[in-house]
C-alpha cells in the first residue's frame, strides 16, 4: 500500500546503514534519496547510482540538518 501523503524523509538524501547484501556485501552504509512510503515501516528510494531500493525506516542511521 502506497501512502497518499508524502513520507517527512521524502526527496531527502538520508544514510542507511543495511543489513542485508548491498553490492555484494554483508552490511554496508550508502546514501540513499528517499521516494516514496511504501507502508508505516518502508520506503523506497534509490542510491546515487541509480540502484533502486526498499528500505526499512530502522535501517536509516541519520539524516541530513533541517533547512530553513
């Protein structure tokens, strides 16, 4: 189920940190723009070199400063 309203995280470039194989490894930490809700625990998005990706929300280690 996609949300209808935009995830807060959405357009953001946040660093996920995933626990599961990512270019081949065990655990791995890339930047990642958010772009859409996938459902209250999962969004999709994709790392800068394209590579689409649905990430859990507990995998997101820190996001960018707030601008004003």
């Amino acid at each position: 189920m996609s949300h209808e309203t935009a995830h807060p995280l959405a357009g953001q470039t946040v660093t996920v940190t995933t626990r599961f194989p990512l270019y081949g490894q065990v655990e791995t930490t890339v930047e990642f723009t958010v772009e859409a809700q996938i459902d209250d625990r999962v969004l999709y998005g994709h790392t800068p070199d394209g590579l689409g990706h649905l990430v859990h929300v507990s995998e997101i280690t820190t996001t960018p400063p707030e601008t004003s």
